[in-house]
C-alpha cells in the first residue's frame, strides 16, 4: 500500500438540519440552487439533494439525513465573483440578505434559511480593489 502518495479528498455533500422538507427546498430553489435529487427511499427516510449553480459540492436535507437540530448549521459559505451581482439577485429573489459587508479579506452578504440555517456569500477579493 502506498501510504507516500496524497490521498485527494473531495467534499461532495453536506447535510443541512431543517423541519420543513418542501418549505426548505423551494427556499434554496430561490436562492438558485438546483435540484439534483428528490427521493422518497421509504417511510423513514426522504432524500433531497440540491447543488449551487458550478459548485463541486451539494447540500442534502429531508428525513432521516442528519441528526442535527434544524437550524444549528452555522456560516456555510459559498463563493461567487461579484458580491454586487449575488446581492441584487438574491434580494431580487425575495431572499432576505444584510447589506454588503466589505473586509479586508473578501466582502460578504449573510442569510437564514426558514429555519435559521445561516449561509455567507463571499467574494474573496474585496470590492473597490
């Protein structure tokens, strides 16, 4: 076994906690995610599946996905190239965001799911640079 040689390791899939499967994935279809998989596997378990437009990532959610309190899943983060674009479009969806916060580090807007899952948008270069 070569144990020298990097293991390349890919995030593929991160579940969300939410209480309402159908109120949560028509909240991410606004925010522009698509749905990959909506499956109902048996009456324990309902599998959805939903992707961010060019992400290598998807966010899964439903029944019997994950043990964790919906509404505990804190500052997920995705990545886009203009925060100004991603604002409008969000705000121009009926999604709620904050106003453009610009650091040194990258700028960002912040929003909550229904259930208070809460997710930064980040462009890596700060604006005005």
């Amino acid at each position: 076994m070569d144990t020298t040689t990097p293991l390349h390791i890919k995030l593929e899939l991160v579940g969300v906690p939410v209480t309402d499967i159908d109120r949560a994935k028509a909240f991410y279809e606004r925010v522009g995610f698509h749905t990959d998989h909506d499956m109902t596997v048996s009456d324990e378990i309902r599998f959805v599946q939903m992707t961010p437009p060019g992400s290598a990532c998807s966010i899964a959610f439903g029944k019997g996905i994950t043990r964790m309190a919906p509404g505990s899943l804190d500052n997920m983060q995705v990545v886009v190239e203009d925060i100004e674009r991603a604002h409008a479009a969000l705000t121009e969806r009926g999604v709620e965001v904050g106003e453009i916060d610009d650091q040194p580090w990258g700028s960002f807007v912040y929003f909550a799911d229904p259930d208070g899952n809460r997710w930064a948008v980040q462009q890596t270069t700060p604006r005005g640079r």
